[in-house]
C-alpha cells in the first residue's frame, strides 16, 4: 500500500515538472507567453510573468492538480480540499523546482 502511494506521489510530481515545463519552456507556447508579456493590461503582463516563471507556474499546477486529481497531503491531513491543494503547491513546486536546478546544473 505505501509503495503505491509513493508511486502516484512520483508520478504527481512527473506530471506537474512536465506541465511546467512545457508551459514555460516550449515553443508551443511562446506564442501565450509572449502575448500575455507584451499586454497593455497589467493583469495579462503579470499572467505573461507567471507563466514564464517556472517555479510560479509550478504552483498553479500543482494546486490544480491537488485540487481536481490527487493531494498527496490528504492521506496525512483531513481537512478542506482547497487547504490540502494549499499544501500540494507548496510541497509539489518544491520537489519540481528541485528537478529544475539539478536538470539547468547537470545540462551546462
């Protein structure tokens, strides 16, 4: 039973690193990055900035895919969805900002 749960727990944070990265890195979506960026609007500047920030992004994800898919802080804490998905941001960009600086050393 705990190895399944480390295992969804891995695949969680594989799906968030990848998600992330391909918001904030990949050419797919250059064209949303630097549209929202170079806005008049303030709010889409700061969307623009958010999504060209990958430790920023990885919050959102990760609070997004705690909320409506699996919260690894659930199984330890009982207590409102949206306080756990709380929780699921901060511990999932963690780990993802973590693979973030060991892929930018290990790639120079």
């Amino acid at each position: 039973m705990q190895d399944a749960f480390y295992e969804q727990v891995f695949l969680w944070i594989m799906i968030i690193y990848g998600i992330t990265q391909i918001v904030t890195e990949a050419q797919i979506f250059a064209w949303l990055r630097n549209g929202l960026a170079g806005s008049k609007l303030g709010l889409m500047r700061w969307l623009g900035n958010l999504v060209s920030c990958f430790l920023c992004t990885s919050v959102w994800v990760s609070f997004l895919l705690g909320l409506f898919v699996f919260s690894p802080t659930a199984v330890f804490w009982s207590i409102s969805p949206v306080q756990n998905a709380m929780l699921d941001s901060m511990f999932g960009s963690a780990f993802v900002w973590f693979l973030f600086m060991l892929e930018s050393k290990l790639s120079r």
